[in-house]
DNA sequence: TAAGCGTGGAT
DNA sequence: TATCCAAGCTT
C-alpha cells in the first residue's frame, strides 16, 4: 500500500483493510474485485490485485504465512527489491540493504553532498546503500529502519528540517551549504488530460456500482469515445475490470 | 532502460 | 494555481 503512497495516506484504509482481510486466507478467498474495490481511491489499483495475487500465493505455495526469506518475498506480485527488503528487515530482522526514496535522499545528501537522489535508482546508489548497512544482523535491522524514518520525518525532499536532524555534524549537503540539485531533471508526471486520470474515472464509477454498468455509462469520463475504448481495454488486459456480455463491464468477480 | 501507472497533500 | 512528490513495480 505504501508503495508511491505517503504512509499518512495509507494507514486509515490499512487499518480498515486488516480488520476486513486479517489474513493472507482471509483475502485470498474474496474475489480480486473486492480488492480493488476497497482499494478506495489509494491509487495505483494494480497493487490492489497484486497484493490480491499475493495472499493467493501465500496461501498456495506458504501455508497462508508471509515467507521469511527475501527470495521467498521477492517471488510474490508486486513485491520487488524494495518491499522484499523492507519485510525481510522489518519484520524478520534479517541483514540486508532496505533502499527507497528516503533512504536514497539520506545517503546522497549526507554523504555524497547532493540535493536529491538521481531521477531512478543507480547501481552507484545501491552500491553506496549497500556499504553503508552495518554488518551485524541487528545492527543492520536498526540502520535500515533508522535511514529511513529520517528521511521521512527529518530529512525530507522539500523542506528538510536540518536543525533538528542527529547527524547533521556529519552530514555533505548542509556542510556544503545545501547545494541546489544539478542532475538530470525527474520526468514530469503529469495527470490532467492522460488515459491515467481516464482509467481513474472508470474505476470509480465500477467501485461505487453495485451491478455490472453498460459502456454507455462511462461516456463522461473521456472527451472522445476514443480514449474510453481505450483506457477500457487496457482495463481489461491488466485485469483490473472484466468484461461481460453486451458491453458491460463490473470489477473481476 | 524508460515509460506507464492514481491520487491528494504540501509548497 | 501549478508543480512537486510520496515506504515502487512491471513490462
């Protein structure tokens, strides 16, 4: 849920998701409509059936538990290097290297002197990350947790707050006086106008039906009947809406 | 490797 | 108001 997604955002639909779905079985059983459908609007749905896709697979290839190891993590939908890292580290104490958007800001900043981490992950940055992490099992638990909580509480991206931040004695970027970033510059998302903001009106139409809808219903989500089609279709591919017939659409039962 | 994928709060 | 950006993953 976390992924792209800031945890403030996510913990009150966590929350109301556990108390629904406690278990890897008890999600599995629902149907991956259901998934998407409680997903609410906390983006990026595909990670609604990946984590659907998951518990299935928990429950298939793990007895219904959360594999302890990071091969075993790394196997199930949606998780990648990150995740696999995050829960293996977390919640297993094991010794490995957790890098994600803090922890990436963290290491560049204090040691490298930079504003912000390149556009997307580097190997210089995971070798950097890798270094870092200390060699003891649970040291190396506590560093992972530590980088990260202060990159998200101290040393944030827009305004970090350097004054109260433990190693700022030590820290490239503020010594050098908080150099402004000279890299490449990040892709620009943009939402306005896109199929993304399309399939996102879609969705939220099919959310709240409580019956299958006819294609008709999602005319006003488009300008051109075109990019409904469209956006519909690839709806359909990734899994995230099921076709019925007659032209009707509902989330996968 | 780069592009595509949602949403909403903060600046 | 417009832009940035958030515990990334997949193809």
């Amino acid at each position: 849920m976390a992924q792209q997604t800031p945890l403030s955002r996510v913990e009150p639909l966590w929350r109301e998701w556990m108390e629904r779905w406690p278990t890897p079985a008890a999600l599995a059983a629902a149907p991956p409509g259901e998934a998407v459908r409680h997903w609410g609007r906390l983006g990026y749905p595909r990670r609604a059936l990946r984590l659907h896709a998951a518990a299935v697979a928990m429950v298939r290839d793990h007895g219904g538990e959360v594999p302890d190891t990071e091969a075993g993590l790394r196997a199930l939908p949606g998780v990648g290097a990150y995740t696999a890292a995050a829960v293996a580290a977390f919640a297993f104490g094991l010794r490995t290297t957790v890098v994600d958007t803090n922890v990436r800001r963290v290491l560049v900043r204090a040691l490298d002197g930079e504003a912000q981490a390149a556009p997307s992950l580097t190997a210089y940055e995971r070798d950097l990350a890798e270094s870092a992490v200390p060699s003891g099992r649970a040291a190396s638990a506590v560093w992972n947790v530590a980088v990260m909580e202060l990159g998200a509480l101290v040393c944030t991206a827009r305004m970090p707050r350097c004054e109260a931040c433990p190693i700022a004695d030590r820290c490239a970027w503020l010594a050098a006086g908080r150099p402004a970033y000279d890299g490449p510059p990040r892709r620009g998302q943009g939402y306005e106008g896109t199929d993304r903001q399309v399939r996102g009106r879609i969705l939220a139409l099919l959310r709240e039906a409580t019956k299958p809808l006819s294609r008709s219903e999602f005319d006003g989500c488009a300008p051109e009947s075109g990019t409904v089609d469209r956006c519909l279709d690839g709806l359909v591919a990734d899994g995230l809406v099921e076709p019925l017939a007659r032209s009707r659409f509902r989330l996968p039962a």
